[in-house]
C-alpha cells in the first residue's frame, strides 16, 4: 500500500489552497529531500555561529529568515508548508518551555529573547534564533515526507 501525505499537511493544503510560487525548480523528490536536509543543517549552523558571534537578534533573524524563505521558495514554494513552517517556528519554541523548567537543556542566558513572550523573555530562557531553525527543519521534514510517499512503501516492504 503506498504512503500517503500526513492528515495535518492535507487539512493545511485544504484551507489555504494548493497554491505554489512559479519557479521552483524541478528537482525529484529525493534530490530535493537531500537538498532540504543540506540547507537545513546550514541554517542550523549558521544560527549557532551568529549566536556565539554575540549577533543581536535584529541582525541574526533577517538573516536566518531569509535563508529559510530561500530554502522553502526553492525547494518547496507551497503556501500550505510555508503555513505549516511559520507556525512551527513560533509555537516549536513555545513548546520547549517545560523542558527547559524541567532543566533538560537550557539557551545561553544571554539569548534569552524571544519575541512572542513580551519584552521580558529571561523567565523563559528561549533564544529568538530557534525561530527560524524550526521554521527549516519543517521545510526539511515536509520535502523528506514527500519523498517518503513517493517511494510507495519501497523501502518498508524491503525487509
């Protein structure tokens, strides 16, 4: 039985239409997969240097943001996982706050400064770079599903 598009990226695609940037190249699914988990590290790694280069958030998010618009315009250009991606990037780091109370890991204290919680951030102890880094890793995670459903199963039924 071949793989299908996960429930929530169709009810996604359902209320904001199938509609896509014009230009994307055509790549494959698995050509675009690798490209998508390449650029995703990039993004990842970029964030971590422009953090301990002390870049403020001013100068670090325009730049990270605009690496993953140029991430999703290239690799993806549908409105529907652009929806997906945003909304990950400000809810991902939203839902890390009771690991980071419970102490499994922790942001530089210096970082602490995402912007949805207000103009006091410390008590959450989030850093506005992870913003974009979720925004990347659903782009990522959206092309890998697509290339996941268009093996049909290949790769289960093999063992």
């Amino acid at each position: 039985m071949p793989c299908t598009q996960p429930h929530s990226y169709l009810r996604t695609q359902a209320a904001l239409g199938s509609g896509r940037l014009s230009g994307v190249p055509p790549l494959g699914p698995r050509a675009r997969a690798l490209a998508a988990v390449s650029t995703t590290v990039c993004i990842i790694k970029a964030s971590e240097v422009l953090e301990l280069a002390g870049a403020p958030a001013r100068l670090a998010l325009p730049l990270l943001f605009g690496g993953c618009t140029l991430q999703w315009a290239l690799l993806d250009g549908a409105f529907s996982s652009a929806a997906l991606a945003l909304l990950a990037a400000v809810g991902g780091p939203l839902a890390e706050l009771p690991f980071l109370r419970l102490g499994a890991w922790h942001y530089l204290p210096e970082a602490c400064d995402y912007f949805p919680l207000g103009l006091d951030t410390t008590w959450a102890g989030l850093a506005a770079i992870t913003a974009p880094c979720y925004f990347a890793v659903t782009t990522d995670a959206i092309a890998l599903g697509r290339y996941f459903a268009s093996t049909g199963g290949e790769a289960r039924d093999s063992r």
